[in-house]
C-alpha cells in the first residue's frame, strides 16, 4: 500500500511545476543559487525541496512501526521514552588502576556503562615486556597481560549491575576469556554478565588495522567466540559491527554501512555454516556506526541501515526472531572532523554529530572530548562530552517523539536512496566472491583508500570547508595551550614486574601443557577454543604466550599492498 | 637557503625546480604499533602526485628496519606519521639507528599527533621538520623540495 | 601556516665523487652502492667512469629475472626466497621495478611491504626502482643497478617486474634465469600462452600453494609443458613447483631449482650464449639511449630537419640517416 492517492501526487507535481515557473525563477532570476548542484557527503544528489511525489513509490511498509519489521523508525517500540540511550564514553590508559578509578569518576559523573580502550601491545597479543612494546605500555589504552590485571581494571564495579564495553580485536577472545574467568572468580552468574566486545575481525584488516593472524583464522575464533558466548554469557555481545573505522579509515556513509553488511553476512555464514541455528546468535550481534558531519545523510543511514539489516536476516538467512532482525547500534562521533586549530569548536561539531545520532536512532553513544584530535582526553573535556549527551537528552525534548524525522519527504527520499545504493555495493561484494575473499585481495582497502585521497584533495581546493582550517582561518589562532593527559612512565615497569611475579608463582608445566593443547586444537577447524583458552588464563596464562602459541599454528598476518 | 628564505617559502609558494635536485625519493615509514595509515597513504600519493618516488614501507616496522630500508633506497627523506603518542621513544631510536649507520644527511619529517611539548624532544633526536595536522598538499611538497635544495646532492 | 623546524642550521652534505665509492662498492658497502644506485639512475656524467670500472668487476652474480601479473605474489615469494638463500649463506641483491606515473612522473614503490623483515637483515640489499617513463623492457639503469650489486658480491640477484602483456617479458634478456609466477584463480593458465610466458620460463612457478585452486593450475601447466615448450636452444625442462609463502612450502625446493638451472646453464655451455644474448641486448639499449639523448638535446638541428621533411626536400629515413652520422660524435655515457 501506499503513502498516498494518485491523484494526491498528481495534483502536487502540477503546483509544483507551477511554483517553479513562477516564484522559484523569479527568486533564481534575481539570485542564482550558490552551488549548481548539491549532494550528499557521499554523492546521493540532493534536491532543492521534496514533495510527497518524491517518495510515492516507497511503500508504507517500508517505514513500518518502530521497534517491528523492518525496524526503520527504531529498534524498539517505546526508544528513549522507555529507556534513553546509554552514555558510554570509552576509557583505558596506564595501569588497570589507573583506569579504574577514572571509570568510578566517570560513573559519579552520571556515565550508565563502562567501555574500555587497551594499550597498542594488549590489542596487538603482546605482553608488556615484549620488544616490540616498547614506548607503547599503557599509552592509547590500558595495558592487560594477565587476568589479574583484568580483576584490578574492575576492583569494586559490580559488573553484574553495570553493562562493560570491551574495544579489543585480534585478541579479543584472551580478553573475553579473562573476563569470564573474573566473573567466575567473583562468584557471579555469568547469564547476567552484560556488555559486548568488538572482536569485528575483517574491518581490522581493512580499517583499524589491528592484526596477529591471516584472515581466516581470525574469522575462525571469532565464530568460536560467537558460539561459546551465546551459550554462557548470553547477555553480552560477542562482536560489534563497526562501521565507525570503515568511516575513520575514509569511506563514506554507503561504503560504512555496506562494507559492514557484507562482513556481517560472511560471519553470519561462518557460524550458521558451523552449526548453529541463526536465530541463537543472531539477536546478541551489535553495530557500531560514525556519526559525522553531514546531518541528514547520518539520520538517513543509521534508518536505511536498519532496514537493510533486517531484510537480510530476514531474507537471506531466513530468522524468525524480530530480535534477529533488529539492528542495535552503539555510536561514536566523528573524531576525524575534529580540528587542531581553534579546538573548542569541536564542541559545537560533536553536539551536532550526537543530535544527529539520536535523531537517527542509538542505544548507546560515545561523544569525543574536544581535544580527541590530538590527545587521549582529559577529564575536564571528558566531562563536557558527557554534559553533551546529558542537555541533548534532558534540555532540548528531542526524546519525546519516536523517530521525529519519519515521513517527512526528504528524509524517507534519502533513507531509500541510500539503501538502494547500499544494496548495489552488496551486490558487487558478492559477485566478486564475498567478503573474505575481497579482504584477502585488498579490493575493500583499496576503496578506502581512494576514498580518503578524495576527502583530502576536496578539502585540500577548499571544496569541504573545514571551519577554522581552509575558511574563516584565524591566523592570530594558534593551536591554545592544551594540557595533554601525561603518560605515567613507570607504568610500563610497573606491568613487567607484575610479569616476572605472575611467571615465578605459577605452575610453569601447567601453562606449558595448556599451551600445547591450545596449539593442538588450533590445528582442527572443529574445535572451539574457548573452554582451554579458560583454562589457561586462569593457569595464568599470558596473553601474549597464548597469542604467540596461536601464531605458531597459523602465522602472521601479511598485509597486502595497497595505498 | 638560508632559514628566513626557508621559512617563507615554506609559507606557500612553490621554489623553482631545482635542476640539480633531480628525482627526490621518499620513503614513507610507519614505526611501532601505531596502525592509522590513512594519513601516510594520502601522503605517499601526494608526494607521487608531485613527481617523488616514495617507498612505503607498510605498517608495524621497527626503526632499524626503517633505517636499514632508507640506506638501501638512499632516499632523501624519511616521513613517519605518527598518531599513538609514542613518538618522543621512537623518534629517539630512530634518530640513533640513523647516527649509528652514518645516515644522518637523510632527512626525518614528522606528521601526525604531535603536541608542541614535544618538539624540542624530537629536535634532539634529529628530526628536520614537524608537518602540522592540517597542512596542504602544497606546504607538504614545498617543504620536502626546500630541506632537499637546502643540503644539495649527496 | 608554517612548517615548525629546529633551530639549527639545515644539514648540507658534499657530493662525494663517484670513482670514490667505487673501492666501497667492491668492498660490499651499503651506503655506496646505494648512492651509486640513485647515480646511474639520474644518469650523472660524472658518474659514468665509474660505472663503467664497476661493469669490469661484474659477471659472478647469478641474475633471476622473476616476472607474474599483479596479485600473484611475487613480493612476497621474493621475501621468502631472500631468507631461503640467505640461510644457505648467499647475499642476495633485489631489484623491484615498478611504474612511474605517466600524468606526474612520480612513483609509488611497494614491493618492500611484503619484504621488509628479510630486507632489513645484513645479507639483502633490497632496491626500489620505477620504470621512469621507459617503456618496453628493463631500462638501462636497472641493469646498472645489477651492476653494482653483481660487483659488491650479491649472488643471486633478483629482478622482480610486474607482467603484464608484452613488455615486461623482457625481463628474460637480461637475466640468466627466469621465474615465472601464477597465481591460481587468476585465469592465469590463459593469460601464459597469450602473454608469451610460457616460452621464456626457465622455472614455472605457482602461488598460493595453500589454496585448493593451486593444483589446477599447476596441472594446466604441466599440461602446456607437453606441447614442446622449452626455450629455444635450451634441452633444460622447466620444472611447474607450487609454493607457498605462507607456510613455507616448497621454498626450499623452488631455491633449489634455481640453484639447479645455473648448475645447468654453466655445465651446458647454455650460459655463455645467454651472457651474449644480454650483452647485445645491453648494447642496443645503450646504443638507443644515446641516440635518444641527443635527439633530445640538439632540438634546433633537428628542427631544420623536420622542416625538410615536411617541406618534402628529403623523406624520413634519409633524414634518419643524416642523424645517424652525428650520433656517434662525442662522448659515450
């Protein structure tokens, strides 16, 4: 059915061919319009005023209701009015103590879930102590290498009452195991543990770039931990979708959602191809999008990327659960917009990038502290991006209508043609192999890349205004003295005694042994992991032993050339 | 050139080629763990784009195996972006590998995240010029050809 | 917005005469055969004598020409074959050629991305180069490169070009043995026998040994091998080998054939021809290259002689001719 009557649309497109003959080309014949065309951020031509002819031959299903297929208007029924999203600023540097007692700040200062960011060497399988750590212990994160360091990041955070997001990749399933083996330690139910992991294998090999393994193997634990996980921890989200780095790393808005899909699809297949039913998993797969600079462009996506989602759950995989086709999504604003120059104008741009996330629909949201640009924020610019959240949820009564934007004619134009364009890219992805295949041959990392050369040489003639930077420059406005959070040298000391103290104290045999077995395993495809991962862990394992034990079975990654 | 005619050219206009300069190659390095390569690649096409030739070294290299690459492609510059905050140590390490293998007419140019604090550490360790974040395509290209013209051909 | 640059001087350094590097480059110095590198690749005059002293010390390397489509692998076979050799005591030289740009003249050189680790160790030297608007074989300066490498005691010295159509076949003129790589999956068994690949491989070899695809390809080959497919003039039958740089399969054996075919090339007498084959193809090159440079220079000369032509006073070839006379005054290069 549709949105209107024929004649309705009829009589719209003779008023608006009125209009333009006479009051549009009057006000053109006195001034002409800035711009001879106008688009989106990534290229959907915009034009200059939409009539409900525009959108007659979307179907009204296509909108549906929210919180029902196809989840357009909002993953939920009621939205903010039955629960507001979660602030979740992410925090992680130095010692495990040290970022706990910045989360039990943050947690007075009004934070409802915890996210955390690990050192370069833990995201990368390595211990503190090893060479290639070197300068790195502790800095964009916190430094884990046991599962003691795991107990002190959360000494005193009931995590069975607070919801933990867990930013680590390649050797996210240690993490996971750790954090399981914390849990157990504490004597919680593990049934009531709640959070995610990011654990997204293919957008590290072709975004954020944190690798140990070949691709293959990576996809293969992170379907083991899929599958462990929706058995013992089936509140927490084993993976989160992100499209965020796709962004980050220079894709636009279709190419974020797209790429995504399409590993979302090679994962979903990996694990229905293992065994397990779509519907036992796929209710717990979470999403991570941008929210960047172009406001409707980004409402539009975060809708047409619901809507994509749920048909393919639906159609593709054929789920049966509404909860398998509903697409949850924590958001980030876009640290790459930020500027050096004049900082506190980052405020502005991330309360913006926020309102357009909620307006586009979020569960949970990380606002970017002013000085994201060039340092791991302070507290006091961690504080504002949480008042950010706080008056754009309390102040501005933006919560009181679900998907406030739905129907209007631009607006469900853009969501459509975003999502046909969305459904093209699908398409070649999966003419060209799929998703794997196109990781290991570099075609995504490629068309990132040409991405990125775009953005910069439009922002490089002035065509994408950077406010401060190529318009409205202030000379006199040098980069203002920015207090940078201080690295705590001995942190790294501190992370290489606890080492030699954690290998004289336990069983070296024991480790050694479990180790072997981990290896053994890793040989056969039809094995999950996760159980002697456990084991080991709580052996004392380290994380770096337990990665490099892998890394003999399966090699290292070997990055294609691609610029 | 001495640095006042330095500093201005680096203000924006384009020196003339210098025809004793010749082919200027780059190599594009990225060190330590750092794995945001979106700002090198830019770069390298950028440099290519002016007519350099610029070997990149991919990620996750360590600053003897950055040093070891640039002596055998006796490359003229060493750029390394840098966005996980471990420049100071690193830059340090790779200031000395270069001492040690007697390549220090090689320039080194920084990009990436780096607060002014830390200047005067990476002037210690012989880094020749800090490109700013949000530099252009042409400030990036002018001051590669004027560090190169300065010191003449080896 | 301005640059921020240390206070201190510029650095300048001198230009150190070539004939000075000569003695460094023979004694296996880094730097200098670095730097003599960059020099016959700007065509220095200066650089000339020495580059011609350093030719008089060259002819012990074993030179591997290893060509394929883009994606096959080589970078990365390369880097394996580097540690393979290098374990068995060789110093092994890299040339890796790439395209310039023909919009900016500039490159972007990649091939040390898969190489990097092997490269940096103290027996490879591993070197970048871009074509630099040659077209059509190997250009001068990267068999000069050789040169230096084959004098600086790098043995074997592998040139690794991208294969693609007709000319980068050439790689097989100035190399004593050719690999050639297929990657499977790639309709790579079609694109041999158009490519003319399969007439100049001395060693066939496949990538990807790992996948499931790379035993068809391999059986293609084999298949093709039947139809008599050895080099003219050569009674070596050369071997198809799946490799894989992932898992270190069968590296040791494709080293070995190598190793092999240079056994043969030298008991066979199939050696000297092919160093006469080289030497020709060098001189040509050289040859071409001079007349091109001062084709170049003397614009207003052969102003006056396009002007003849098309003024119909004379037809091309005697023009030619007339240029032929002066080309063979003054120095060579």
């Amino acid at each position: 059915m549709n949105l209107f009557s024929e004649t309705a649309i009829e009589d719209i497109r003779e008023k608006q061919a009125a209009w333009e003959e006479k009051e549009l080309a009057a006000a053109l014949g006195s001034r002409p319009e800035e711009k001879p065309a106008y688009e989106t951020e990534c290229g959907i031509p915009l034009k200059r005023v939409y009539t409900a002819a525009d959108i007659a031959d979307i179907p009204a299903d296509e909108l549906g209701f929210p919180g029902a297929y196809p989840f357009t208007r909002g993953a939920y029924p009621t939205m903010y009015r039955g629960r507001p999203w979660t602030i979740r600023q992410v925090a992680g540097f130095g010692n495990p103590e040290a970022t706990n007692q910045r989360y039990k700040y943050m947690i007075q200062t009004g934070q409802t879930g915890l996210s955390t960011d690990f050192d370069l060497p833990t995201l990368l399988g390595l211990d503190s102590d090893d060479p290639r750590a070197f300068g790195e212990v502790g800095r964009v994160g916190v430094a884990i290498d046991t599962v003691d360091d795991v107990d002190r990041l959360f000494d005193g955070i009931d995590l069975e009452k607070i919801s933990v997001s867990l930013t680590i990749n390649p050797s996210a399933w240690v993490v996971y195991a750790m954090y399981v083996a914390v849990a157990e330690r504490r004597g919680y139910d593990l049934h009531k543990l709640a959070g995610t992991l990011q654990a997204d294998p293919l957008k590290e090999y072709v975004a954020q770039k944190e690798w140990i393994y070949p691709v293959r193997p990576a996809v293969r634990l992170l379907r083991d931990l899929i599958m462990y996980s929706a058995k013992a921890t089936p509140k927490i989200n084993p993976i989160s979708l992100s499209g965020y780095h796709l962004s980050d790393v220079g894709g636009n808005a279709l190419q974020e959602i797209a790429f995504i899909m399409a590993f979302t699809i090679a994962y979903c297949e990996e694990v229905t191809g293992a065994g397990m039913d779509i519907d036992d998993f796929a209710p717990r797969l979470s999403f991570f999008f941008i929210s960047h600079q172009d406001f409707f462009e980004q409402i539009c996506k975060f809708r047409a990327a619901r809507r994509v989602y749920a048909k393919i759950m639906a159609e593709r995989f054929k789920a049966r659960k509404p909860e398998s086709m509903r697409l949850r999504v924590h958001v980030q604003t876009a640290a790459m917009s930020l500027t050096k120059v004049e900082h506190h104008n980052n405020l502005m741009r991330t309360a913006i990038q926020a309102l357009g996330a909620v307006l586009g629909g979020c569960q949970s949201m990380h606002t970017n502290g002013l000085d994201e640009a060039f340092a791991i924020p302070t507290e006091e610019a961690m504080k504002l991006a949480i008042r950010t959240q706080q008056i754009i949820r309390d102040e501005i009564n933006v919560t009181s209508v679900i998907d406030p934007l739905g129907g209007s004619y631009f607006i469900e134009r853009l969501t459509r043609d975003m999502e046909i364009e969305i459904w093209k890219l699908l398409n070649e992805v999966d003419e060209r192999g799929g998703a794997v295949k196109l990781v290991e041959e570099g075609w995504f990392q490629q068309k990132l890349a040409d991405s990125a050369y775009a953005t910069f040489q439009k922002i490089d003639a002035g065509e994408k205004i950077s406010v401060g930077v190529n318009r409205y420059v202030d000379e006199a406005s040098s980069s203002a003295e920015v207090h940078i959070h201080p690295y705590d040298e001995q942190c790294t000391q501190l992370q290489i005694d606890r080492l030699i103290a954690v290998r004289a104290g336990r069983d070296n045999a024991r480790v050694r042994q479990l180790l072997k077995e981990l290896a053994e395993q890793a040989r056969s495809d039809e094995i999950n992991l996760l159980p002697k991962t456990i084991e080991a862990v709580k052996a004392k394992a380290t994380l770096g032993e337990i990665c490099a034990a892998l890394r003999e079975v399966w090699g290292a990654y070997a990055e294609p050339m691609i610029v | 050139m001495d640095k006042a005619s330095m500093a201005e050219q680096t203000s924006g206009d384009a020196p003339e080629q210098d025809a004793t300069i010749g082919t200027i190659r780059v190599l594009v390095a990225k060190l330590g763990l750092d794995g945001h390569d979106r700002g090198a690649k830019v770069v390298a096409r950028i440099l290519r784009d002016a007519g350099m030739e610029v070997v990149y070294t991919g990620l996750y290299k360590s600053p003897n195996e950055v040093v070891a690459a640039a002596v055998q492609e006796d490359v003229d510059v060493i750029g390394v972006s840098l966005l996980s905050g471990s420049h100071v140590p690193l830059f340090r390490e790779l200031g000395r590998c270069l001492r040690e293998e007697k390549a220090d007419h090689i320039f080194v140019v920084a990009g990436g995240v780096i607060p002014e604090q830390d200047y005067a550490a990476l002037w210690d360790s012989g880094v020749d010029a800090i490109v700013p974040q949000e530099a252009r395509a042409e400030l990036i290209v002018t001051t590669i050809r004027n560090l190169i013209a300065a010191r003449g051909r080896v | 917005m301005t640059v921020p640059m240390p206070s201190r001087p510029v650095k300048r350094a001198a230009y150190r005469p070539s004939m000075e590097l000569v003695p460094e480059i023979l004694a296996g110095n880094v730097t200098a055969i670095a730097r003599m590198i960059t020099r016959a690749e700007a065509g220095y005059a200066e650089a000339a004598p020495a580059l011609a002293e350093i030719y008089r010390h060259t002819g012990k390397a074993h030179i591997v020409g290893i060509t394929g489509v883009p994606g096959a692998g080589k970078s990365t076979l390369v880097s394996s074959l580097i540690r393979a050799f290098a374990s068995e005591g060789h110093k092994v030289g890299v040339v890796a050629v790439d395209p310039s740009s023909p919009f900016s003249g500039g490159a972007i050189l990649g091939d040390r991305v898969r190489m990097s680790e092997a490269a940096s160790s103290s027996q490879a030297f591993v070197r970048s180069m871009a074509t630099r608007g040659h077209l059509g074989g190997l250009a001068r300066s990267t068999l000069q490169a050789v040169d230096v490498l084959d004098a600086a005691g790098y043995s074997p010295i592998i040139i690794e070009t991208v294969g693609v159509g007709q000319d980068e076949v050439e790689v097989v003129t100035a190399a004593h043995s050719t690999v050639v790589l297929s990657a499977p999956g790639l309709g790579d068994d079609i694109q041999a026998i158009k490519a003319g690949i399969l007439e100049i491989a001395d060693i066939h070899a496949v990538s990807k040994a790992d996948k499931p695809e790379a035993s068809a390809t391999v059986s293609a080959l084999r298949g093709m091998m039947t139809l008599g497919s050895e080099r003219a003039g050569s009674s070596w039958t050369p071997p198809v080998l799946a490799v894989s740089a992932v898992s270190g399969e069968r590296i040791g054996e494709l080293r070995d054939a190598i190793a092999r075919h240079w056994a043969h090339l030298r008991e066979s007498g199939e050696l000297a021809e092919r160093r006469r084959g080289i030497c020709r193809t060098r001189i040509l090159g050289a040859a071409k290259h001079l007349f091109q440079r001062k084709f170049d220079e003397r614009t207003g000369e052969i102003a006056e002689h396009i002007q003849a032509v098309v003024n119909r006073d004379m037809d091309p070839a005697g023009a030619a001719r007339l240029l032929l006379g002066w080309a063979n005054e003054g120095q060579a290069t």
